[in-house]
C-alpha cells in the first residue's frame, strides 16, 4: 500500500522549495543586476559583454519564469490529485524519477518505449531517404 498523502507532501514540499529558490533568485537579478551571480553561471556569462550579455541574462530570466510556471502547473496538478501520474498509462511515476526530473509527464517504462518507437521512427526515415535516393539514381 503506497501513502499517498505522504508522497504528496513530500513533492509539494520539493515543489514548493524549487519555486522559492527560482523566485529568490529572479529577484534578486533584477534588484543587482549582473553583479551578483550564482557560481554555476558564471562561467558562460564572463565571456560575454553588452547586448550579447544582455540577451543571455534576458534568456536566463526566461528560462526562468518557464520554470515557475512549470512548477506552478505542478502544484495544480498536484491539488487535483494528477500530479506524479503518467499521462501514458497513468501509473505512479517514482519518487525517485520525480526527484530528478520534478517535471516527468511519463513514467520510466513508458518513457523508455517512447524513446524505442522514436529510434525507430528516425531509422525508417533513413531507410526510406536513403530509398529515396536510390531510386532517384535512378
Ligand atoms: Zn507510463
């Protein structure tokens, strides 16, 4: 028998932290600027200078709100009882896959397929190019 009170609390909780830092650290962009930056970051943003700069932190501060927005969707889903469910087969994804991935739509077995069918997919659309052009050779 799985609690599911428990898992629900214990996402929320991730949800919740998650949401908060990503806040924190928006707002914190805005009120500094570019002066103060997160280790992880920095990197990629020391090469750059003006506009280029501009553009990449503008970027980041998408990416960003995209997060929020995705953790917002998920602590909607997560009251209406869909939260952590594939929506493939509606099986219980893990609390381990949800830690990882907070935003996983699928569960490990049906992402894996997924993944099979589009290998699959990509081969026979290679096959059938290079078909293609074979009978293009004529
Ligand atoms: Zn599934």
């Amino acid at each position: 028998m799985t609690d599911t009170t428990a898992r629900d609390t214990h996402l929320r909780g991730i949800l919740l932290a998650r949401r908060g830092e990503v806040q924190e650290d928006v707002q914190r962009r805005i009120r500094d600027g570019r002066t103060d930056r997160p280790i992880d970051v920095r990197d990629e943003m020391e090469h750059c200078d003006g506009d280029i700069c501009k553009d990449v932190e503008f970027a980041l501060l998408q990416m960003k709100a995209e997060t929020l927005r995705r953790v917002e969707e998920a602590l909607g889903q997560l009251d209406a009882g869909t939260y952590g469910r594939c929506f493939q087969c509606g099986v219980e994804i893990s609390e381990t896959r949800l830690l990882a991935l907070p935003f996983a739509v699928r569960c490990k077995t049906c992402e894996e397929r997924r993944e099979q069918v589009h290998a699959q997919t990509q081969r026979r659309a290679e096959q059938h190019s290079s078909f293609l052009s074979l009978s293009d050779m004529g």
